[in-house]
C-alpha cells in the first residue's frame, strides 16, 4: 500500500492509501478526485510523513510540520 496527500496552496487537506498495484497512485488520485496529488513515505526515516496541515515543500518533496520552529531550510524568501 502507498500514501498520497493531496496539496492545496502547498498544505495537506488530506492522506489516502492507495493499493500498491496501481503504477502511478498520484495520477489515480487526480483522476479520481480531482486536485494535486504527492506522495508521502511512512517508512522513509529520511522524509516526513504527510498529516492534515503540513505544508509541503515542492523543492525538497517533502512535508513540513505547522509546529516546526522556523530554520533556514524551510524558510521560503
């Protein structure tokens, strides 16, 4: 099984599962549900898990938690 969150204006508005025997789950998501669709790693120590809220960062693909304390790496200009 795999994950995807769904993006709106860079924030997470939700998280599916998706089977793992669809070949490209962010695709199956748009087609089914309309939106922009990314998906998130639960088991990839090097990647944050997406949850309902997270900002998501497209230059480092990945998840930002609204209660991270600002650093320069997740600062935007």
């Amino acid at each position: 099984m795999n994950y995807f969150a769904e993006i709106v204006n860079d924030i997470v508005t939700q998280v599916i599962l998706v089977s793992a025997e669809v070949s490209d789950g962010a695709e199956f998501c748009h087609n089914l549900l309309g939106g922009e669709w990314v998906q998130t790693y639960m088991d990839n120590p090097n990647k944050q898990f997406a949850a309902i809220g997270y900002i998501y960062d497209p230059a480092t693909q990945d998840f930002i938690s609204p209660t991270t304390e600002p650093t320069n790496e997740n600062i935007q200009p």
